[in-house]
C-alpha cells in the first residue's frame, strides 16, 4: 500500500493518518513556511492554532497548518510569493 500525501509547491509530502499539515512538513524537513502577506516568515509554533504562525494557503482556503488534518490529495501553498 502507498503512503498518502499531499501537495507542497510540487512535492509529495507523505503522512501518517491523523497527522496535522504542520507535522507532516515538519517530519519532511520543512521548518518553514513562506511569508505572510506582511513580509513575516510562517512556520509551525505553537501547535494548537493560537499564535496564527502556521497560516498555509490549503486548496485555495487560508488554515492553520497546526490543527488542520492532513488528507490526500490537498493541495498546500504558502500564502504569498514562494518561500
């Protein structure tokens, strides 16, 4: 059986069921996440959606990476411009 995964500026990112975006980045290596529309780097902080750190682009809708589940298929991008 294949891994699941999902999409992150062109690369499959696998996942284990129940993973969040976040960790699942994380455990790929990626620490962090691009800018924000302010010009702030993203990445994964405090991992219960508080300190808005985290914030992706998932299928076109702005989510927290930390407490949103990963699914197959998704499509994650980072909010402004490329990291």
């Amino acid at each position: 059986m294949s891994a699941q995964t999902f999409d992150w500026r062109g690369r499959s990112i696998p996942f284990r069921a129940g993973e969040s975006l976040a960790a699942a980045l994380e455990a790929a290596g990626i620490l962090t996440f691009g800018p924000d529309a302010l010009g702030q780097e993203t990445r994964y902080f405090c991992g219960i959606g508080a300190c808005q750190c985290c914030l992706l682009r998932v299928d076109g809708v702005v989510r927290e990476a930390c407490i949103t589940p990963a699914r197959a298929g998704m499509k994650v991008e980072a909010l402004e411009g490329q990291p």
